[in-house]
C-alpha cells in the first residue's frame, strides 16, 4: 500500500521529533555532568577520604588537583552538550554551579571556610541561585525582544507580500478586462462591417 505525499510528510515528522528528543536527552545529560563535575573531588572524598591529605610531586593535594580538573572540563561538556540541542533551561544547572564553585573559591579571602554539604555551603548554593535568577530573567527579557523585533518585521514583510500579490492581481485583472473590451469592440466592429 503506498502513502500519500501528507502520511509521508508527517511520518518524517514524527521521526524528526523522536531524534530531537533523543538528542535533547543528551545534550541535557551532558549538561548534567557538566553540572556535578565540579563537586567531583567532595564525590571521590566520601569514598576516599585520604584524597585531602595526599599530595603530588608539586606539594598539591589530589582533592585540589580533581577539582581543577573538573572545572576546566564542564566546560568542554557544555560546549559538547550544545550540539545535541539541550532544553535551554537545563544550561541554568551549570551557570549555577559555577557561581556556587567561585563563591567557594573566593570566600576564604573573605574569612570564611565553606565546607560541602554543611549550612554554610547550602546558603553559598542559594546566593549563586539569587545570582542567576537576575541573569535568567534577563536572558528571557532579551529574548522576548529578539522575538518582538522578528514579529514586527515578519509583519511588514507578510504585509508588503500580500501588498505586492494584491497590486500584480489587480494589474492581471486589469489587463484582462482591457483584452476583454478590446476582443469586445472588435468583435462589435466586425459585426459591423459585416452587417
């Protein structure tokens, strides 16, 4: 049995829609990762706690050595994740955590000690949130913008389309009604001349 032009069409559809639906699986999983990669080095100290005490052949401690490691390759998984079309809201996960990562870094010059998974480390977590909400709020302002911009000029250009297929109807039909009164009055002559 053969499809129509319209089962085909909507057959490819739908099989568009699945591979974009795998693919933005994906792509929020590896912004996932890209989130959690951060806390990896507080992850591998729960299961080996002497990750904070050994050091390398530099004098650094492996937990510090995991931590930078992780921060340089969220990024790499963000980059990656971007090709597989994630849902927009999940790149708000790692913006967040690298707010809650600076804090962690930069509140010891401060005179505080932050430590994962205590109160200090929660209230670090919800002041990177506050931090990106105003972000998240003006990423969406900046969007509704673009769209209201493209709206207006969609608009003008559906309008003067339409302008343009009404002006060249009306040229047509004025044409045809000339070609009209023109066979007319020659058909009368010729009545005429015959008569």
């Amino acid at each position: 049995m053969t499809q129509t032009k319209e089962e085909i069409l909507k057959d490819y559809r739908q099989d568009i829609k699945i591979k974009n639906s795998h693919s933005s699986l994906i792509g929020s999983s590896l912004l996932i990762v890209a989130t959690l990669l951060p806390c990896l080095d507080r992850f591998i100290s729960w299961f080996w706690p002497g990750v904070d005490i050994l050091t390398d052949n530099r004098g650094v401690v492996y937990s510090i050595n995991i931590w930078i490691a992780s921060v340089y390759l969220a990024p790499v998984f963000i980059i990656i994740a971007a090709f597989f079309k994630p849902h927009k809201n999940m790149y708000y996960f790692p913006l967040t955590m690298f707010a809650y990562s600076a804090i962690v870094y930069y509140a010891p010059i401060f005179g505080f000690d932050i430590k994962f998974l205590r109160l200090n480390s929660w209230l670090a977590a919800l002041i990177s949130l506050a931090a990106v909400v105003p972000v998240m709020v003006m990423l969406r302002y900046v969007k509704y913008l673009a769209s209201a911009e493209n709206s207006d000029e969609l608009f003008y250009s559906d309008v003067s389309e339409k302008f343009h297929q009404l002006n060249n109807e009306n040229i047509r039909l004025k044409k045809e009604i000339n070609n009209l009164k023109s066979n007319e009055n020659s058909r009368i002559s010729n009545i005429g001349k015959n008569a």
